[in-house]
C-alpha cells in the first residue's frame, strides 16, 4: 500500500513548529464559525496506524462537515506508522507539543500522568460522555483509574480482554493436512516450520521488530509499561518477578533464537518496522471470525483460526486502547464530546474505523440488515484505537455475530490476580525508566530471536539490577502483597 509519506512528514514539521490549528498552545484561531456561524473548534488527535490514509482530505471534509453539525467540532488527524510510533509518541509528550487527543495505552499511561501530561477527566465524563459512560461496564471506568483514584484516559470498550489465536494460512493446513488444535506450545511448531521452509522458501515466521510478542501477555506488568517485569495472572501468590528469567517466558526465547538460527524467522525482523501482510503463521490478539472478517480479508488469503491460552482479564488489558486529553488542551469538554460521538454514532463511527463511504466501503443490505462492504483494505487507521467495536455496522461476511462473541469472551475471561491494582512507582521512578531504557535497547533482537537468550538474559539482568532493578522488585512486592492481603 502506497502511504502518503511527504504529507505526513510535512504534517510532522508543521506540528513541531506549533503551527496546527486546536492544540494548546499555538497561536493560530482555535474555532472558526460554520455556516449558521456557529462556532466551531478545531481539535488535534493524534494516534498510531499505517500512516496517513491517500483520501485523507476527503475523508476529513465529509467527516469535519458532520461533526461540525453535531457537536460544533473539526478534527484533524495526524495517524504515526507502527514504526515511527513509540519515537514520535515520546517525543510529543516529553516536548509538550501541542495536540487535543492523543492515542496511548497502559505502557505509558501511568508514567505520563505522572508528567502531568494528561487532564484530569474525572468529573467530565458523567456530562460529557453520558451515553457512553451507560455503554460500558463500571469495572471498564475502575481498571484505568490512576494510582490517585482519578480518570485520565478513555477506554475503547471492545475486546478488552486479551484472547489470542493462531492464524493460519489455509491453504497450507490443507496441503499438510495440519491439525491445529494440537500445537500448544511453540517449541512443538519447530518440526514444521522447517518442513514449510524447506518447501516454500520462505519464512514460517514473519515478523518485524517486537517479535512474537504474545508472549508476555501471560503477566500482568502492573502498570509497570514494562515487559520484564510483571505477575503471572493466575499466580495465587502473586510473585513479582523477573520475566525473562521465569521457565515459560525463557523457554520461548530459546524458540525464537533456535528458528532464528534456522531460517524460519526472517532475517532482517530485528530492524523491520512493518509487518508484511501475508503470514504462513502468525498470533494474533482478537476473536474466532475475525478470521473472516479481518486477518483473512487483510491478507487476500482464508484463514484458519485456533484459540491460543485462556482469554484473560487485567487492568493492561482494558489499557491495551485509551485516548487521552492534553492537560494544554483549551476544549477538554469538545475532545470528550467527541470521543463520545466516535463511540455511540454508528455514522462517525463506521468513518474511523473504514474510512469513506464510495471510496474505501459501502453499505450493502443483506437479508434486511445494513452491512458494510469493503472496496477496499487500503483504509490505514488502525479501528481498535478509536473506541468501542460494538457500534460498528458489521461487514457483509460477519455471519457469527462477531460483536456478540467478543462480549461473550469479556464476559468468561479469567481475571488476573490483580486486577484493580495499581502500582505506585513515586518512589522508583528513576529506576525504572532506566530499567524500561535497558530494556528497549535489547528488546528487538530478543525478541527476533538473534540472541542467545542463555547468554543475553544474565547480561540483561546485570544492568538491570546496576540500574536499581531490585528495588523496583522490592517495592512492587510490597504493595502486591498488601493489595493481596486487602482482598
């Protein structure tokens, strides 16, 4: 897919140089008036995906003239690559550069509102939000509570879960005759994976920077935004510990080092930035027919699907998807009224999360109920960023009620351990973005399994524990275990 890189990295200088209309700080109008003359504030929201959409200036024309008519709001997007996201993300909020929303999740959410990045949302949401506020469960609003007991981010009420399933090229399952139900650890993929790769050429495991990163998904990092550090969510002791050490997570790094060595996962992964679309194998985070719907219709390809571990509950996994307000933002009250209208207008909706009517869908009718078909994939916003997936009109191939089954598994999902807790980290704080450094610095060979993990994890830990690893172990323990005494 061709992306609109000039237009983006020029939006990016603009930014930079404060010049963007809505965002606190900048010295351009902020409302303008429509045609009623009404007036009309211009917002700025910044969030992750495939980059700028190629029909973005349409799109945004349709899309500005309708929340223009409904709540008196133009927004205007800037949407980072994937591969530019965490860099771009960082610097925009360590710079206090100017914007109204901006995407994020429990790995910088804690951390941030201790920048004071963040405005308090709190006693906003009951006025602002109220038909959302009556969409989602309570627990949903307790999970992003900070560690003050307030609000400063808005969750998107989807799969707020984690389920993960194995993805799987169908046509290869049907040329192996493979059984997919059998595979529950990854070590038992190797044998086939070097069959497919001595008889396909190509990688089993295509991946890019972060790897299998399913993996952790297993450990409730405690607001912590780190994946080396966490509880396992069904540890009736709650242990905190040393993730990259723990027998599961160790021996999946062993895995990926081994294909590594193999052939079997590609060899520039440690460096790639984007993923490519199709995979032989991949695991994904969703639901069974999101195999019809999304991983198969994304990768031109039919898929088959099969669950991988227990569905799991957490305060990181509600935080996989928030928006939040900058605290500079001169129209908190118009970021949430907007944030509210993305989750409850199935219009607006349906716009962010496929694109433009005519150009990249249309609504179709099948057996009297309103559908979408896709013309197209090419639509870059990535939808579980935007809000709840249970206002989306379906597309035309959703025969299972796709909506319904992910409330379903929200429903059954195992709650971790400590769901509700919150890690105080006031006292650690120093240590532990050094530590998160440390780890950002290994973390994509590790993960792309270039390294030995029996040599590299020691080597890890041993800068950790000279950046003060242990005390942020130490003090983690101690609040896990009152937190567990309290229950």
């Amino acid at each position: 897919m061709k992306l609109r890189k000039l237009a983006a990295l020029g939006m990016a200088a603009v930014m930079a140089a404060g010049t963007l209309a809505g965002c606190g700080g900048n010295d351009k109008k902020e409302t303008a008036s429509n045609e009623g003359g009404d007036e009309i504030v211009n917002l700025k929201w910044v969030i992750v995906g495939n980059g700028m959409p190629e029909n973005y200036d349409s799109w945004s024309a349709t899309l500005n003239e309708y929340l223009g008519e409904k709540i008196g709001v133009n927004v205007e997007m800037e949407v980072i690559p994937w591969g530019n996201w965490d860099d771009r993300r960082n610097i925009i909020i360590s710079t206090n550069e100017p914007y109204d929303i901006i995407f994020g999740n429990g790995n910088n959410y804690n951390a941030d509102i201790k920048l004071g990045a963040y405005a308090d949302l709190t006693d906003m949401i009951d006025e602002y939000m109220p038909e959302f506020k009556e969409l989602m469960p309570e627990k949903y609003w307790d999970a992003v509570r900070a560690v003050d007991g307030q609000i400063y981010g808005i969750p998107a009420y989807k799969d707020s879960s984690i389920s993960n399933y194995s993805v799987w090229d169908k046509a290869l399952v049907d040329e192996y005759s493979i059984d997919t139900s059998k595979y529950e650890d990854l070590k038992d993929l190797t044998p086939l994976f070097e069959q497919l790769k001595a008889d396909k050429n190509d990688y089993p495991v295509y991946v890019k920077n972060d790897g299998v990163y399913m993996i952790f998904d297993k450990y409730d990092q405690i607001g912590t935004g780190a994946q080396i550090i966490g509880v396992r969510y069904d540890d009736k002791d709650a242990r905190v510990c040393f993730t990259l050490e723990e027998d599961d997570i160790f021996a999946d790094l062993q895995t990926f080092h081994e294909w590594y060595k193999k052939g079997i996962i590609n060899p520039d992964a440690a460096t790639l930035t984007e993923a490519r679309k199709y995979n032989m194998w991949r695991i994904a985070q969703g639901w069974e027919s999101a195999g019809e719907t999304v991983w198969g219709p994304d990768m031109g390809k039919e898929v088959t699907v099969e669950k991988w571990g227990d569905t799991i509950l957490s305060n990181e996994t509600v935080r996989g998807s928030m928006n939040m307000i900058s605290v500079n933002s001169k129209h908190p009250e118009k970021c949430l009224e907007l944030l509210n209208l993305v989750n409850t207008d199935t219009k607006v909706r349906d716009m962010f999360y496929y694109g433009e009517e005519g150009v990249n869908f249309e609504y179709v009718d099948v057996d009297g109920t309103q559908k979408v078909h896709k013309i197209n994939t090419e639509w870059p916003m990535a939808g579980y960023t935007q809000g709840t997936f249970f206002t989306v009109t379906p597309i035309e191939t959703d025969t299972n009620d796709q909506w319904g089954e992910i409330k379903a598994l929200n429903e059954a999902a195992v709650p971790s351990v400590l769901l509700g807790f919150n890690f105080d980290t006031t006292e650690v704080e120093s240590q532990l973005a050094n530590c998160r450094e440390i780890w950002l610095r290994y973390k994509s060979e590790v993960m792309a399994g270039v390294n030995d993990p029996a040599e590299v994890v020691p080597k890890i830990k041993k800068e950790l524990m000279a950046a003060g690893f242990q005390d942020v172990l130490d003090a983690a323990q101690e609040q896990v275990d009152a937190f567990m005494a309290s229950k």
